[in-house]
C-alpha cells in the first residue's frame, strides 16, 4: 500500500515538474 501511495507522490511531483516548466 505504501508503494502505491509512493508511485502517486512520485507521479504528481513528475507532472508538478512539468506544468512549472511549461509556465517558464
């Protein structure tokens, strides 16, 4: 169960990473 909550965090960060570099 921690992994899956692991593998969510991990794919906001990933998109939270690409809106901020599309914003730029």
């Amino acid at each position: 169960m921690s992994l899956a909550v692991r593998g969510q965090r991990n794919a906001h960060d990933y998109l939270a990473s690409i809106l901020e570099y599309n914003q730029r």
